[in-house]
C-alpha cells in the first residue's frame, strides 16, 4: 500500500486539470451528482430557450387558463400565454438576471474583501463600517426602497441586489483573505517588491478561490430567491418577459381553484435552489478538509 | 498522596508494564490508507523510560498514541497487540480505555500552549483529570497540583495555577501540562516532543523537571523526540524508528558508544559537520545604532544595535526568541523602517521602508524563511515559483525562462523533473531549496536565512547547509544566518551575533566568540545546549549549582 503512495524524491507524472476533475467526480455523492444534472439541465433550457420552447416568450395562444392538453402541455396563463413556454424562458430571465448580478457582486465583494485584509488600517475601517451599515437593514426592503426610487428595470435590478449582496461576499472574503496575507509567501512576494494586483491575484485569490466558489453557489440561490420575490411583489423583471416570480403571482389566484399551475414557476425555484445546494455541500466538505471519520 | 500510590499497589521496578506485539497502524490520505507504523514491537518495564527517535513522518508519535490505545482520528490500528498492564488495550471497550486515560496513561503534547484550553485557570486545568476519575476531591487534589508545581520547580507554586496559560512562559506551561499528566500518578507518560518549542536555556530547566518527577515517582514514561542529544539525558533505552520500522534498539550508553546500524551512524554524524571561518575584509552591510519597535515605540525590539556583515561571508545571528533576531531582518529587508540609526549596503545608505526601495535593489537582497510549507504558495508549481523572479527582475520569459528554472534546480541538486510539481508533492527538503533556488534567481548580494534549518530533520538539515556552503564558495553570497541553534551556527558561520533582549552581547569572529572566556549571557546559552553524553544534563546542573551562576538550576539540584 506505501509503495503506490508518492514519496518524495519518486517523481510523479503530472496531474492534469481535467484528470483532477474526473478523478473528483467520481468520488461525488448521489445528491451532488442530483444537483450537477439539475443545474446542467436547467443551463441547456437556460441557453437553447428559443429552439426548445414550443412557442413564443409572449405570444397569446387561446383562452386564459386552460387546462393542459396536447397543444399546451402545462395549459395557458392569464392572458393565454403557453405556461411550458413561459416556464422555459422564465429559466432564461431569472437564472441569467441572477448569475450575472452574483458575478458582479462577487468581482465587486471579492476585490474590496482582498484589499482590505492586504492594507488594514484605515481603509478596512471605512469599508468594514460602510458594509455594516448595508447589512443593518434587510435587504429585500432595502432593495424595494431602491427600485421605487429608481425605476425597476433589469439593469436597476441588477445593480442594486449585486450591491447590495456584495457585502456578504465583501466579508467572508475578507476574513479567508487575512489568513493567507500573514503568510511568509505573501511576505516575499511583497520583499520582491511585487504590485498589489500581483499579490491580489496570484498569491492569494487562488488559495481562497474554493471558500469563494461555494459561498457563490450559496449566494447564486439567496440573489435568485431575492429577484424571484420581488418580482412577485411586482417590482421585479417586468411584463411581458417570462420569470418565474412574476409567473407565480399573475397566477396565484388559480390556487382558489385547486390547480397546480403556479406551483410549476415555484416549483422551478426550489428545485434549482435544492440542486444548487446539494452541489455547494459536497464542494465545501471537499475543499474544507472535513474528513469522514473512518 | 501516599495511600493513593499504595491504592494500586507498590510499582515495583522492572516489571513489564507496555507490550506492544507486530503493531500495524494505517493512516487514511489522497483517498488511500498508507501504512505508518510496520510491525513494531515495543517493550516498557515499570519505571523505565524509553526513548523514541526518529525523523518527521518515522511514525514516532503515531507509535507513542498507539501505546495509550489510541489512534488518531484518520488513523487504524490493523494488525497486532498492545498490552498495558496485562489487558489488550485494542480488544478492551471504549469506556475500559477512557478510565485508564489520564489515571493510569497519561499525555503530554508538542504544544502546551495549544495543549491547555485559554479561558481556564491552570489549576482547574491541572485538576481536571484526577477530580473527573474520582481519584480525590478538589480540594485534595488542588493540594497536590501546587505541591507538584514545587516539585517542577516553577516559580510561585502556591498562586501560579491561579493565572491563565496566557499568563505564564512557554516553559512553565509545559511544566504544569506535566504536573496536569502527573496528577494521578499514571503509570505511564508519554511525552512527544514535549521540548522542541522551547529556547534551550528553557529547555533545560524542563528536562531537569521532568527527569526528576519520573524518578520520583518511579514512573514510566515514552520520550518522543528528534533531538539525539535530549534523548540522550532522558531515556534509559533508545529506538531508532524509520518508515515505521524499528531500525536499532539499545540501551542509551551503548547506543551512543557503538551504534550499529548505518542510519543510527548518520544520525549520530551530523552534529560534527564544522566549517573552517574565513574573515573578511571588504563589507557589505553595516547596521549602525538600529533602534526599532512595533507599534508607537513602546517597548524597544532593537536596541542600539550595530553589526557590520562581511562580503562573501556568514554571519550567524544566535539568540532566543523574543532576543530580536527576527526583528533585524525585518529592519534590514525594510518591512519594519528603524526607529533610529542607518543601515548602509554596499556602501551607500539604505533607504529605511519597503516602498522606497527601487527594483534594483530588492532584487540584492532576498531571503529565505524557517518554514518552507508557508514560504511556497501552495498552488504555485516549481516553475512559477522559480520562474517569477526571473520573469520580475530579469525579464526573462518563455523558453530562456525554463532554461533558466532548469539550471537553477541542478544548481540546487534537483532537476527538471520537478518543474510542474506543486509544494505538497514535495519532502520538507525539497520545499526548502526550492526556496533557496528562489532566493538565488534574483542573483543576489545578500541572502537573510531566517532558521532556514529549524523546521527541518537533521540530515536533511546537514543537506541543506552543506548545500548552502557551497553555492557561497561558487557564487560568493553573504549570508545573514539567523539561528537558535549552536550545531548550525558551527557548521555554517564565519563570524557571530549574540543577541539578548534586542541587544548585541557579544559579536566577532566564531572561533572567538565560541572559546572561553564568554560574556555571562553567552556562557549560559553555550552551555545549555545539549550535548551527546549522558551525563551532560547531571554535570551541567551540579556545575550551574556551585558556580552558582543560575538560580534555578541551583534550586534544581537542592530539590532533587
């Protein structure tokens, strides 16, 4: 059993990325490998809406609120609208609005988190409080005060929840952040006389980038939940682009009648927000050096 | 105290009180189970202590935990027995296992510090075993803890277990984490590397505390250690592990005299390397009244302190820690600008902060760290580590940069080989040239090594300074060699720093500073360095007793 471990000095073929990966799939759980299908499945209809959806985003096709039948699997919405059709798009709208706020609140969290544990003083004061006051109040009412003031569009909605979210991402990378820079090879980096993007992104991103990939994944489903209620609050993506908050509450009242339909958008979320979980849990037992006790 | 000795019966000297038969133990990594200790046999009698050396990585602590039944979590025991007092510890059950812990077996770990929980007070700490085995009440117990204390010889017994572990030394610590495994008289001790973390002007007070409290009470006791020389004062037999197999086993005297094997001969050889000093006229760096501080200048770290460095030289920085070595470092690399006082380099002042500093002149001086696992970004491989400051300083890239990294790691006895490896493919080693390959990329004036050895094994370390002599003679580096240790400082230095409380006691060419006569600080550090004779620690205390030039080591050998 020792002879196949790698001693030192015995000179081993590299590991390749994609080798890497296979050999840690292999090793992923039953849940892990429900919520990569998932996310996988939701991405395809996310990319290919327009060649899969049997309809238009916004086309009217008959009645409102006909039940399912062969020409409209999952029936029709208020206005007439295919529901499977909507439901696919609505993957499109809401899961793209999300990743793109997340990226941007994680470049934004991320960069600020970094800087702050490299220089202290006086501007990790200035951020930490500024990032206190944004945590002191909820957020959804934050963000609704926000878009009543400046109009709800895609863009404003973006913006303000990537902001707003940035906190989070501000702090945890902060915190991961001060555990590398005390490192001696962060020191030498700086003794050799490196810039701060050097030592930004190549000494210490790429040590706390696993705490920061599953912290996205977590973050990815609070930002989707968040857009997805305001949305049935109304003040979220507005008509006629499809999205899965909005969806629930043009057909909420259906509910009254004992029909499923607007369980399906819900049901879209939680099950995205399931998968994304399940992916995060595996991914941080991996990276966080847990063991099972064997 | 006496009934509970005679409770279990009289500890008769001699009887045989550990059996340890074929012990295979697995430890679980990189998705496998890689076997630690292969098939050894270990035999303890009943007062005896015995010592265990061996490298990092020989299974030594792996083997001293399975003594107590235990093995760590990510390790099995697979194969073979452990009788402790007649009972197989690995067939008995759990709650067996847990009532002989700390009664009758008991631990005393690396790191005290990290050993005792900081928000008790040490006493309650001390007492917690004795008092949870039902052994004796508090108060009973908290009365033998302070006569313990005495016993250890640290200072103030009767409050001291009223502070918290923060509140006292390193050394006192380990001394009350060995009052805390003598609280219900065990049987058996095991002590793993219980001095390591310590100064060695502290670490003879806590071998000569230890060595007396196990013959008192006529305990037995697993001395885990690296140190040949500790365990040549502490073990009454010695085994040499290697790979987690038994490589020699012999009583101390006879080991020392005539060891067999050829491994035990290496080990033994290593303390002899010494280099012939060279003094230098022509110098390159010269530190004049250097004054530096952290924060606001409250407590000085250095203090008046002037040192002139050689060109093409070595020139070795002794002192404990807290005597400021590191703190010069950082003053001469300019991450902590001096208070007061010029630095000179190459004969031109050096501009006292980091940012000031142009290019050209980082690029002069480099350095090279104690730990060579925090020193390497873990997800950089050889050839970017290497390579950077190539690229950086040189403006070396693509092909001529790789023929560069190539040329670098034969300079430093590896190879090509090596260059898409990531640090933890590495031995400990390795890790440390690359550092040094690193350091010689820049092509400097000037290397700072910062106890580049202390992490290290010692043949590896004899490697690594053998390693570190030649690249001066063929490309004539000067060396700052910051170091608590006198073996290195023979093997490597040409002249000597002495530093005590952030000032220097006594510097100037090492065959001077190492011969009588010596400043008071500079005899009491030479002389608590531990030496390969085992009457050394004995010698040294009645010698300190009647010159009386420590009181503690007076007291030492009143008490004992």
């Amino acid at each position: 059993m020792s002879e196949a471990s790698i001693k030192a000095g015995e000179v081993v073929a590299r590991r390749t990325m994609a080798r890497n990966a296979l050999r840690l799939l292999r090793t992923a759980p039953a849940t892990a490998w429900f919520g990569m299908i998932v996310i996988v499945s939701y991405g395809v209809l996310a990319l290919f809406a327009p060649l899969i959806a049997p309809y238009g985003e916004s086309q009217v096709m008959g009645d409102a609120y006909l039940p399912s039948s062969t020409a409209h699997w999952l029936g029709t919405d208020q206005l007439g609208r295919d529901m499977l059709t909507r439901l696919i798009y609505g993957a499109r709208n809401t899961i793209g609005i999300a990743l793109i706020t997340v990226l941007l609140s994680f470049s934004l969290g991320g960069t600020l988190g970094i800087l702050s544990a490299i220089f202290r003083g006086w501007l990790d004061q200035v951020l930490g409080r500024i990032v206190d006051v944004f945590m002191s109040i909820p957020q959804l009412i934050f963000a609704l005060m926000l878009l009543s003031i400046v109009g709800s569009s895609a863009t404003n909605i973006i913006l303000i929840i990537a902001l707003l979210d940035s906190t989070r991402f501000y702090r945890i990378s902060r915190s991961v952040a001060m555990n590398v820079v005390v490192m001696d090879y962060v020191e030498a980096a700086r003794l050799r006389g490196e810039n701060t993007s050097w030592i930004m992104f190549r000494e210490i991103l790429p040590n706390i980038l696993p705490t920061l990939v599953a912290e996205f994944g977590l973050r990815f489903c609070f930002v989707f939940l968040t857009i997805s209620a305001l949305s049935f609050l109304g003040l979220g993506i507005q008509p006629p682009t499809a999205d899965w908050g909005s969806m629930v509450r043009e057909n909420a009242t259906l509910i009254t009648y004992g029909k499923f339909t607007p369980l399906l958008p819900a049901g879209a979320i939680a099950l995205l927000t399931v998968a994304v979980n399940f992916v995060v849990d595996w991914f941080l037992h991996k990276t966080s050096g847990l063991r099972d006790e064997k | 105290m006496k009934s509970r000795t005679d409770a279990k019966g009289p500890r008769e000297k001699g009887k045989v009180l550990v059996e340890i038969k074929g012990l295979h133990i697995e430890g679980y990594s990189d998705d496998r189970w890689h076997e630690i200790v292969k098939g050894v046999d270990l035999n303890l009698n009943r007062g005896e202590v015995l010592g265990v050396i061996g490298e990092s990585g020989a299974g030594k602590s792996t083997l001293g935990l399975a003594a107590m039944g235990f093995a760590r979590p990510g390790c099995r025991i697979t194969k073979g027995s452990i009788f402790f007092d007649g009972r197989d510890l690995i067939k008995v059950s759990d709650a067996e296992r847990r009532r002989l812990w700390g009664s009758r077996i008991a631990y005393v770990a690396q790191s005290a510090a990290a050993a005792f929980n900081p928000a008790h007070r040490i006493i309650d700490q001390t007492v917690e075993t004795a008092i949870g085995h039902g052994i004796s009440s508090r108060e009973t117990a908290e009365k033998d803890a302070r006569s313990l204390y005495g016993r250890l010889r640290l200072p103030d017994p009767d409050r001291i277990g009223e502070r918290f572990p923060h509140q006292v030394s390193g050394g006192q610590l380990q001394r009350a984490m060995t009052a805390m495994a003598m609280s219900c008289r065990p049987d058996l001790i095991i002590f793993d590397e219980p001095t390591t973390a310590l100064d060695v002007t502290t670490q003879v007070e806590v071998l000569a505390a230890i060595r007396d409290i196990v013959e008192q009470f006529n305990t037995a006791a697993i001395y885990i250690t690296h140190d040949l020389a500790v365990v040549a004062q502490m073990a009454h037999r010695i085994m040499v592990l290697r790979y987690g197999k038994l490589v020699e086993e012999a009583p101390t005297r006879s080991m020392l005299k005539t060891p067999k094997e050829d491994y035990t001969k290496s080990l033994w050889a290593v303390r002899k390397l010494a280099k012939p000093e060279v003094r230098g006229s022509d110098s390159i760096l010269r530190i004049q009244n250097v004054d530096a501080a952290y924060g606001k200048g409250l407590v000085k770290v250095l203090d008046n302190v002037t040192i002139n460095v050689p060109r093409g030289r070595t020139v070795a920085v002794v002192g404990e820690s807290g005597s400021g070595k590191s703190t010069l470092a950082r003053a001469i690399t300019g991450l902590l600008p001096p208070l007061k006082g010029q630095i000179h380099f190459n004969g031109k002042l050096l501009p006292p902060a980091l940012a000031t500093r142009d290019k050209e002149l980082l690029r002069r001086i480099q350095m090279i760290y104690q730990s060579p696992d925090t020193a390497l970004n873990p997800r950089q491989c050889v050839r970017d580590v290497i390579g950077r400051p190539l690229e950086f300083y040189h403006g070396f890239t693509g092909r001529k940069r790789d023929a560069k990294v190539g040329e670098l790691l034969r300079l430093i006895e590896m190879d090509e080989r090596y260059v898409d490896r990531l640090p933890n493919e590495l031995s400990g080693g390795q890790k440390q040239r690359i550092c040094i390959a690193r350091a010689l990329a820049a092509e400097p004036d000037l290397i700072i090594c910062d106890e580049v050895t202390s992490a290290l094994d010692q043949i590896v370390q004899e490697e690594i300074l053998k390693l570190l002599l030649r690249l001066q003679k063929e490309l004539g580096v000067t060396y700052v060699f910051i170091t608590h240790d006198i073996a290195t400082v023979r093997a490597i230095a040409d002249e000597i720093v002495v530093m005590h409380q952030g000032r220097v006691v006594q510097q100037g060419a090492k065959s001077e500073v190492l011969s009588p006569p010596h400043p008071a600080y500079t005899e009491l550090l030479l002389s608590s360095v531990p030496e390969m004779d085992p009457d050394w620690l004995t010698n040294l205390l009645v010698k300190r007793a009647s010159t009386q030039g420590n009181s503690s080591a007076r007291k030492a050998v009143q008490t004992s």
